[in-house]
C-alpha cells in the first residue's frame, strides 16, 4: 500500500511533463550536435558505445537507399547515419545494457523469469505489479525523449519532448502503428513482423520497468481470454471495474490514467502535444459485432495453420499462421463477428483498447500481447523448419532485412526468428486451471 500512495504522489509532479509522446529516441541523440553529424553514438563509460570496455562500436549505416514519401520508413535513416553495434551479450543504444536473458556487470549471468497467467498472481505480486505499471506511469524517462510531428513527409518536421517511462513504451506503439503516408501500411501491423515487432515491445518495456523499480524479476503476465466469455479482470482488483460511460471505476488506480499519445486524423501527425486529457474507456462486450471473445477452438484452429504467413503478406493473406492470429482471416463460423484472435479481443474492448495507435494507453494491452506471445511460442515449437518471408511483397518497412522501427540497438525483422525465448530470459507457465496432461511450461 506504501508504494501505491508513493506512486499517486508522483502524479502531480510529473503531469506539466507530459506534453506529447515520443519514439525510442536516446536522449544522447536528441541534441544539436548529434543530429547535425547524424551520429547516434552515446558514451558509455567514457567511449563511444563502450567501445574501449569492449561492448561496442559506432558504426556506419549503409546509405544507398532511396527516399521515402515518409521519413519513418527505412528507420533510422532519416536521422542517423552511424549508430551503435553492440558486441556478445550487450545491448542498448549505447551498449550500456545486457541482451535479454542476461545479467550481472559483464552480461555474463543467465537470467530467466517466468510468466505467469495474471489470474495465478498472488495478492502481494499482483500488487506490485500494478504498482510497477504506475510508477513508470508517472516518472520521467531519464533515458530517452520522443518525437513528435506535424507531417512526416517533411524532413526535419519533429520536435523532441519529455515523458515518461510508460509513456515512451506508448508513444513507439503509436509511432510504428500510424500508417504511412500514402500507404495502409505500418511496421508492425498487417505484415510479417507483427507478431515478432510485439514480442520486442514487450521485452522493453519489461527490462525499462526493470530499472526503474530496481526489480529485476519484474514480468508482463499474460492474460488467457479463452478462459471465460466476458472480462475477467475488468473489475478493481485487476484493471478496473467501468461504468455505463466507459470511465474506469474511480476506486482503481487506473480511473486517474489518461491517454497522453491521443490519435489525431491526417498520416503525417505524429503526437503532436494535446492539453486535453482524455481518459482511458472501456465498453467491454458493448460492440454488437466484437460481443465475445476468442474461444479455445479458435486457439487451436488458428495454431493448427502450417504456413507462418503467405502473399501478398498483408492483412489479405490467406491460410497464413500470422494473418489469422493476428485477426484478418475469420473463420467461416464467425458468430457474426467482424473481426477473431488478436483483432476481436482489441474490438471487444470497444475504446481505448480499440484503436490502433492508442490501444497501448490501456494497461490491458501489455497482458493480452503476451498471451498473444505465448500462442507465438507454442506455433514456433512445433514448425521449427519455418522461415521469415523473404519477399519483395513485402511492405519496404516489414521486410526481413529491414530495421524494425523505432528500436535501438537496430534489430533487423527476422533477427529474431529462430531464438528460443528462453535465450531472450524467459518462459511461460501454464495457467493453473489448465486441463490435466497438459504441460506446465511453455518454452
């Protein structure tokens, strides 16, 4: 109780900071300097990259490549040239930090934790892990700052701002979801690198919460939604009980949450700042065509796909693994349903959690994306012969050679295809109402 009345004193500190949201952008790289020789190479330890503490090395990035109409394609082009390659098990923008799965000064101490469903936590961890989710919601990020903009077609039309340690975790869903100008295309939706875009996004916030709470045992859990046909934790001891105006019930923490990266129409506008402060809304159930959500059956249909993605690799694919977890392809017995998977269980939410780039505002993403994570893992155990689509097809931004916007160090789309997640620090334990004879750890 101590660190949840700690964590609502932050708030009247921090909310003149909340001015907009903001790309994973170090802050190292955010100055003058940095953007004039579009060098993006922070000390670290008193070298560049930690290069003389042999971590890493500033290195050129290949510049051949055409002009995009939107600056964000082609990351990080548009802003760096040269950018930090970390070495062994280091990792961060300046090589400051351990890979995923490791631990200790010199990144050479396994460390794994375990995911658990969010319905298994006992009181004290699912306490503390509310109040982790609070805290980074109300403390300024010392690492990083965001962009925003008014047209990303224009080189050079950003401005960087403050926020905080959630805040940036929102602002680079928004920053990745926001289509393209010109196009319906993203770097993390509709396409290949959906379902391994979102595994990243989870690590980072997970490792940023990390060292912000000095807990390095912190996890997302997961929340299975084929256990029951409603919102089992739409009440106030998960996320929040709601009202008939979608507010969240003002006994939960979360009722004080607002939505600080709100979407604006136009494919140019990037967060840009907004003294308005809308709250988080759900309508749970309350869309006549997402009513439900996913079934077991569906799980089990969707995982019985044998082809990971096909053509044209979009949200038009068909018999594609990731096109039908991720919510495009509907089974024929739809229950007149627009939407399944992944997709239905955003729609269902019938708010916040419902539009793209807003949806990370909304607590509940971060448990549903794991789930999503874990259906990921249980595909990839049993088509260990699959492969990232290498395909011209294949929108520019999710190709599998291309960064995955907007992550530093850079990580191409398939780097991590093929890495047990056990190497990325972490497993998943099975929920403890599961049917008997299934196994107790998934990975």
């Amino acid at each position: 109780m101590l660190l949840l009345l700690q964590c609502f004193c932050l708030v009247l500190l921090c909310l003149t900071s909340l001015r907009g949201v903001e790309a994973q952008f170090p802050r190292a790289c955010t100055t003058r300097k940095a953007l004039r020789t579009r060098v993006c190479c922070p000390l670290w330890n008193g070298s560049a990259c930690g290069s003389r503490s042999g971590r890493g090395d500033c290195d050129t990035l290949q510049t051949d490549l055409p002009k995009p109409v939107d600056y964000r394609v082609n990351w990080p082009h548009a802003f760096f040239d040269s950018v930090c390659t970390c070495r062994g098990n280091y990792d961060g923008y300046d090589c400051g930090q351990c890979l995923p799965g490791w631990a200790g000064p010199q990144c050479d101490e396994p460390h794994l934790v375990v995911r658990k469903e969010i319905t298994d936590l006992t009181d004290s961890e699912r306490e503390r892990f509310f109040a982790s989710l609070n805290l980074a919601r109300y403390s300024t990020s010392k690492r990083y700052m965001i962009l925003t903009s008014k047209d990303t077609t224009v080189t050079g039309n950003y401005e960087f701002h403050n926020t905080s340690v959630y805040g940036v975790y929102i602002w680079m869903h928004y920053y990745a979801s926001k289509s393209y100008a010109g196009t319906e295309n993203d770097s993390a939706h509709q396409g290949p690198a959906f379902l391994f875009w979102h595994r990243v996004f989870l690590l980072f916030i997970e490792r940023d919460i990390r060292e912000l709470t000095g807990n390095q045992d912190f996890y997302i859990p997961y929340w299975d939604w084929t256990r029951t046909d409603h919102c089992n934790i739409c009440n106030n001891q998960y996320f929040g009980g709601v009202g008939q105006d979608g507010r969240i019930d003002s006994a939960s923490l979360f009722s004080k949450w607002t939505i600080i990266c709100p979407f604006e129409e136009g494919l140019g506008i990037i967060c840009s700042p907004s003294s308005d402060f809308e709250h988080l809304i759900r309508n749970p159930g309350n869309d006549p065509h997402s009513s439900t959500l996913p079934t077991a059956e569906d799980v089990e249909n969707t995982l019985a796909k044998e082809l990971f993605d096909t053509p044209p690799y979009d949200r038009t694919s068909r018999n594609s693994f990731r096109c039908t977890l991720e919510g495009f392809e509907i089974p024929g017995n739809t229950r007149h349903l627009s939407s399944s998977m992944h997709n239905l269980v955003h729609n269902y939410f019938n708010g916040t959690m419902s539009n793209v780039p807003t949806a990370a505002n909304d607590p509940m993403f971060m448990v549903h994306h794991s789930f999503i994570d874990k259906l990921l893992e249980r595909w990839l155990r049993h088509h260990s012969k699959a492969t990232y689509p290498d395909s011209d097809e294949v929108h520019p931004a999710q190709r599998a050679k291309a960064f995955m916007a907007p992550y530093f160090p850079l990580r191409t789309n398939d780097y991590y295809w093929g890495r047990h997640i056990h190497s990325l620090g972490y497993s998943y334990m099975e929920h403890s109402l599961e049917r008997c004879g299934t196994e107790g750890f998934i990975g």
